[in-house]
C-alpha cells in the first residue's frame, strides 16, 4: 500500500498540545503529516502512536546518519510506529540506505525515503564541505545511489523534480519540502517551487509547513495550497 494523499501538513511544533492543534483543526482537510526532530524529541514516539491511531498517515523525518546496525534499529522503531515514510541520509552512502531497506521489509506499510540534498543548501554550501558539483548534480548522483540500494524515494526540492522523474522513472516517490505559493516568502528554503510546479514536474507529494500550521485558519491555507497544486 502507498501512502496517500499528495500533500503533507508539517508538525514542526515543540509541543504536543500545539501539534494537535492543528491537526483537530484540520481535521478531515489532511490525513498526512510529518513529524521531525524537534516535535519527536519534544512530544516523545506516543504522539506518532496517536496519530496513527486516528487514522492519519506519519512522515517520520528522522534524517537517519549513523552506522548501518543503528540506521536499521531506528527503522524498526519507526515501522513498529505505524509510520508511512521515514528518512535516512543518502550522502551516507549505500551501506545504511541498504541497511534501511532491509529493516523496513519487516513492515510493508514503509517506505524509506533518501534525502539528497536538504532544501537550505546551495552550491557554495556544497563547496565548503568539498562538494563540487551543483546542487542538481548532486541531487541526481545521490538519487542513483539510492535507487541502487533499494529505497522506496527520495526527499529533493521543486527545481530537481524534473530530472529526478527523468532518472527514476514513474513508480518512486519524490517527496518535496520547499514548497510556497506564488509570491510567498520562501523562508529558510534556497531552492524552492510553487505546489502546481512541483506536482507538474512529477513530485508524488508536496510538504507544507509554515505557511498553513501558523495561519490563522490552517483549511482555507491548505486549501490554497490544493488549488494551486490543482489537486
């Protein structure tokens, strides 16, 4: 089974009142969200229990970057969550994304996404940990890496989708951060994308955050975001 529903609701909250907020405001508007660090380590992994248990689906974005046996541990913990998705880092290499797989074959509800390069980074933020190439080439090295390994996806802003979708072919998911309507601040993104440019270039699904969790009615926000992506 794929996850579903092509636009995910960042809980990027330190509390689990706050968090569930949101979600009781949005109610049946967005059945899937994602949970990263900050929320996890606030809220503890009951909040994802929870959520699962309401019948949401959870992007559990841990960003896994550790050796092989503990990548897969943390993996294991996540599909025991009930989580859809979670992330491991591919610029650690084949060994922990393979490792990843494997520990997600135990719940066929997972799926194990590689994030490439995160959206806050540019070239020059490549160069000064000795990257030379740009920000797409890099992208699309670290895509290929994953493919071979065996993940489900991977995690890349709105400017890569494109030749992502070009490299993978039709069936991976592309899971893009980064997103903002039209004339919107892009915040703290680099290389970010409108929903309908991201959705037309190939993304499976779109991650919002700011922009509807802070509004001051997160429906008629998330709503916008549907229309614009022309879902």
């Amino acid at each position: 089974m794929e996850p579903t529903g092509p636009i995910i609701v960042a809980l990027d909250f330190d509390s689990r009142r706050a968090a569930e907020a949101v979600v009781d405001r949005l109610g049946d508007e967005c059945r899937f969200y994602k949970v990263g660090l900050e929320l996890l380590t606030a809220a503890g992994p009951d909040l994802v229990r929870h959520l699962v248990a309401q019948g949401h689906e959870v992007f559990l974005d841990l960003k896994l970057f550790e050796i092989p046996n503990s990548v897969a541990g943390a993996v294991r913990a996540a599909g025991a969550l009930g989580a859809s998705m979670v992330t491991v880092h591919s610029m650690g290499g084949t060994g922990i994304m393979a490792a990843a797989v494997a520990a997600a074959r135990e719940f066929p509800r997972l799926r194990v996404l590689a994030l490439t390069v995160v959206t806050s980074m540019t070239g020059t933020d490549l160069a000064d940990i000795g990257i030379g190439n740009s920000a797409e080439e890099q992208v699309l090295r670290l895509a290929g890496l994953s493919e071979k390994a065996g993940c489900h996806g991977v995690i890349a802003s709105p400017q890569e989708t494109a030749p992502l979708r070009g490299l993978l072919g039709p069936d991976p998911l592309i899971v893009t951060p980064g997103v903002t309507l039209p004339g919107e601040s892009r915040a703290e993104h680099a290389r970010p994308g409108t929903p309908r440019t991201a959705i037309d270039a190939g993304a499976s699904h779109i991650v919002v955050g700011r922009s509807v969790t802070r509004a001051e009615d997160p429906v008629t926000a998330l709503r916008r975001f549907r229309s614009d992506a022309g879902l």
